[in-house]
C-alpha cells in the first residue's frame, strides 16, 4: 500500500565538490509511489565530512552552473575528438 507523505520545514541539500548548502522548501508532500526510503537527520550529529563547507544558496547555484557547464564542454569536446577514436 502507497502512502503520500507530508513534510513540514523540509530542506533540500544540495552538494558541489566540497561545498554544500540546505535550501528551505517549507511544507513539501511526496507522492507514496516515489518513496524508497524517508528518514529524519538527527540535527546534533555532523553528518558531513569535515572538508565540506556550507556556503549560500546563490553559490551553490553558481557552484551547479559551473559544474553544469565543465559538463556540457567536456561532451562538446568528446563529440568533437570522437573521428580519433580508431578501434
């Protein structure tokens, strides 16, 4: 049986390399049938490694930009070198 399930004060954390940061979604349902496992994080315990920083919400979408971009280039360039690949 498929249950929806309702968060309240949820937040999204969102990871780039080593920085990271809690985005506040508020009150958030979830449909039963995309709930694999649900659980809560026990706020007194450091969940993350020490490396990590937490930084704002707009650098960390700069930080996602960024990646998305290196990411869309190295396509562009594998496309591109792809007639070298003799096999």
């Amino acid at each position: 049986m498929l249950s929806n399930a309702v968060l309240e004060s949820a937040c999204e954390r969102v990871i780039v390399g080593d920085l990271y940061c809690d985005i506040p979604l508020g009150l958030y349902v979830i449909r039963g049938e995309n709930v694999v496992l649900i659980g809560e994080l026990d706020l007194e315990k450091e969940e993350l490694p020490s490396h990590m920083t937490r930084v704002s919400s707009e650098e960390i979408k700069r930080a996602q930009k960024a990646e998305r971009e290196a990411s869309e280039l190295k396509g562009t360039m594998k496309k591109r070198m792809d007639f070298l690949d003799m096999d």
